[in-house]
C-alpha cells in the first residue's frame, strides 16, 4: 500500500506541477488514452499508476525539450 500511496503522490505533483508550470501541456491531459479506461470497470493496480506516472514524466519531458529550449 505504501507503494500505491508513493506513486498517487508523484502522480498528484507533476499534474500539480503542470497545472501551475505548464496550462498549455495540462489542458490536454484528458486527452491521454491512459486516462481513458476502455472497459466499464478497469483492474487499477501499481503497475497501472506507475505507467501512468511514468507517462506524465515522459510528456512533460517532451514539452519542455520541444517548447522551451
């Protein structure tokens, strides 16, 4: 559980992070089809937040090598 709690908290950092840092990159988080599950009741588990998480990492990443340097 402590492992779930770690990751909901980084998860919660950088949406908060590119909230604040970045409006133009978080309008479009909706739009990330990891956040759309495809069936009516999806099986959450780490590995499901981590690959989220690390999918905030890559695209904020990507935004700020494309946009800002």
């Amino acid at each position: 559980m402590k492992k779930m709690h770690k990751l909901l908290k980084e998860i919660n950092e950088i949406t908060l992070k590119m909230e604040e840092q970045y409006p133009e990159l978080y309008e479009h988080l909706d739009e990330n089809p990891l956040t759309i599950p495809i069936n009516p009741h999806p099986h959450l588990d780490t590995n499901v937040f981590s690959d989220y998480l690390e999918s905030l990492k890559t695209l904020l990443q990507n935004h700020i090598d494309k946009h800002l340097k």
